[in-house]
C-alpha cells in the first residue's frame, strides 16, 4: 500500500495543495469549503459514491473510512479507520505539504536552539547495561534532577530532559526555565501552577502548527507514570523526537537516547509544554 500521489487540481502543475484546515473534519463539522474540497479529492481518487455538497454526513463518513482502509500514511503506514479527517489523513489526501512542517524553534530562543544541539549529540548514549537504568551517563541524567543513582531504579526520561536544558542553560550563562524534576506527571501538573504554556491533545490535533521544535511532548501512562521527550521537527503530522529511557519502539522503559521519527502528533495523550513562550 502506498500513500497517494497528487492528482487533479494538487497535481505537480496544478496549483498547491490546500492547507489543513486547522479542525478535525467529522461527521456533522461546519465546514463547507473544506468539507467540498475533501469531497472533491475522495471521488478524485475513487472514494466513493459521494454527493459534493460540503456537508459531512454519512456519505462523506463511508467515504473517508473507504480511503483510509485503502491508502496508508506519508510513511507507508496503516491510517486509522475512523472516518475522520485529521492531519495524517489530510496529508494523505492532499500530500505532506499540506499540512504544516515546523524544523526549527521559534526565532528568538538561543536556549532552545542549543538545547536541541544536546540533545542531538547525546543520541546513541546506552544503558550499562542494557535494562540497568544506569550508566556513566545516565547516572549524569539522574543526578542532574537531584537524585542518587545507587539509591533506586529510577526511570530517566525526564532527566534526560532537564539535563539537556540545565546543560543548555549553563553554557549560555542563562537560567534555565525547565522544572527541576524526575517525573513526567509532575513536570506537567507544576508547569500548569506555574503558567508555561501547555498545549492540549485535543488543540494539538486540530492545529498542528501549535507544536514546535523545542516543545515537550507528555505522555501518561497511569495516576503517576508516563513519559516525555523532546520535539525536534514537526512534519505532516507527525513528530521527530529525542526521547531518553526509551528504544526504537517508544518504550517509556527502554536502553538508551534515540531519535524517534513516526510518532504521530495524535498519539500524545498528555499534552506540549511549550518552553518557547
């Protein structure tokens, strides 16, 4: 299975494609202008039968299940079959520059930037061994946040985090803005009391844009457990990301740093801490 390839009116000598528009398309949405267009697009690549009439009802719904069942993401990857139309599933109508591609911080944050910087060469770093949860680097991560690494088994992608913004900070002789802490919830729960600017599941997916490199993606996983990294570029729905504690497959419980590309923007239950603002 293949994505889409543009044909008709986005085609290579057509004009662009048309932007996401910002709101997850769905049954009973107000939207004629967008809902026309995808109408248009479903029957364009065979989806159908369909009424182009810009009102999404159980006809576009079927139209948009029959698509996703048929053509897959911008990396080859099943769509879910939901009969929404949301970045992913707008990327694959319309192509990936549809939807908004976001590879560097805001202008205007040298700590962002650096902090990237790190974070990118930290990449490759390894438990030792395997499934410790410790290390001679790792153990710099845990202690960074306060904690002694011989005193417990402590998961360490939030102080992976930190210690990449403290080191940041540190060498730009700057404060550093990212709570000090060893927990993803609290993390979270004290950026909220303190005002960073939090950025919903929900708002994510509607506006794309709102996330940035730099941002702080924020899974949970129970009352007390869960997991962050960091944002390093954004494109057609889906995050590039540096996630300590983890491995190929995301695991909140993994063996080293690694780079992580198809994390779709959907799947962060939790929320964005934007340091950006």
């Amino acid at each position: 299975m293949n994505p889409p390839q543009p044909v008709g009116p986005v085609g290579p000598l057509g004009p662009p494609p048309p932007s996401y528009p910002g709101q997850l398309l769905k049954k009973g949405i107000h939207n004629k202008p967008m809902v026309t267009l995808l109408q248009q697009r479903l029957l364009q690549l065979g989806c159908g039968p369909l009424e182009v009439d810009g009102d999404f009802g159980k006809q576009t719904e079927a139209a948009v299940r029959q698509f996703q069942m048929r053509f897959a993401d911008q990396d080859g990857l099943p769509l879910k079959i939901d009969g929404e139309v949301g970045s992913l599933t707008w990327a694959a109508l319309f192509g990936q520059q549809s939807v908004s591609q976001t590879l560097t911080p805001q202008p205007g944050h040298p700590l962002l930037v650096r902090m990237l910087q790190l974070a990118a060469a930290e990449v490759g770093v390894l438990e030792e061994p395997p499934g410790s949860n410790r290390g001679a680097r790792v153990d710099q991560y845990i202690t960074r946040t306060g904690l002694n690494p011989n005193a417990g088994n402590f998961a360490w992608c939030m102080c992976f985090v930190y210690w990449c913004f403290d080191e940041a900070a540190k060498q730009l002789k700057v404060a550093n803005p990212c709570i000090k802490t060893a927990g993803v919830r609290d993390h979270w729960t004290k950026a909220k009391k303190k005002g960073i600017r939090t950025i919903t599941p929900d708002q994510a997916v509607q506006e794309p844009a709102l996330v940035r490199p730099g941002q702080l993606f924020c899974l949970y996983h129970s009352a007390t457990t869960g997991h962050i990294g960091i944002v390093e570029s954004v494109i057609g729905g889906k995050l590039t990301t540096i996630e300590g504690n983890t491995n190929t497959g995301g695991s909140r419980e993994g063996i080293g740093v690694f780079r992580r590309t198809l994390r779709p923007i959907s799947s962060v239950n939790l929320g964005f801490i934007d340091y950006n603002a």
